[in-house]
C-alpha cells in the first residue's frame, strides 16, 4: 500500500464486493463464493484489490480468506503490487 492509496477497510472492501456480485449489501462473515462469487469474478476482485489499495494478493488468498473480515485481514498482510512500466517505455524513435 503506498500513500496514494487507502488502507484496505470492510467498507471499502464491502463495497468492492457489492459492485463486483451485483448486491445491495454484504455480512462481513459471508463467503464470497456462497454470495455467488465465480472464478472469473476472484479474478476481478484481485485486480480491484491492485487498483484500489495497491496491493498484490491471487485467487488463492481469495479461497483461502473468503469473508471481508478474512480479506481485510490478509490484505493488511500483503505485498504492495508491482508497478507496472509504461506504455512507452523503451520505445524506439526512428
């Protein structure tokens, strides 16, 4: 996480998941595979954690930490994602 992104909380998290599931709300102790939660949506939700908190986390910590209270817990445990290089970088000009 770096200051330009917010710390992982359940509300952020919680609204994560309510945009990604298409709910009105979410229980903090609810699985989100049990809330309908795909394999392609784990995927939406590890890159909405790099994008929003900046932080680098796989579909594995997903099932292994399936509730917001789990996630934000092993959120506040993981590795700042990666930057990623520009578009342009080491472009030729000719």
């Amino acid at each position: 996480m770096s200051p330009a992104h917010p710390a992982p909380t359940p509300d952020l998290l919680r609204a994560i998941w309510c945009e990604l599931l298409g709910l009105d709300r979410v229980d903090d102790e609810a699985s989100f595979f049990t809330l309908s939660g795909s394999s392609v949506d784990a995927l939406r939700l590890v890159d909405r954690v790099r994008t929003t908190f900046g932080l680098a986390i796989s579909v594995r910590t997903v099932i292994e930490a399936p509730t917001v209270t789990q996630l934000v817990e092993a959120l506040r445990q993981a590795p700042p994602a990666p930057t990623r290089p520009s578009l342009t970088q080491g472009r030729h000009t000719e």
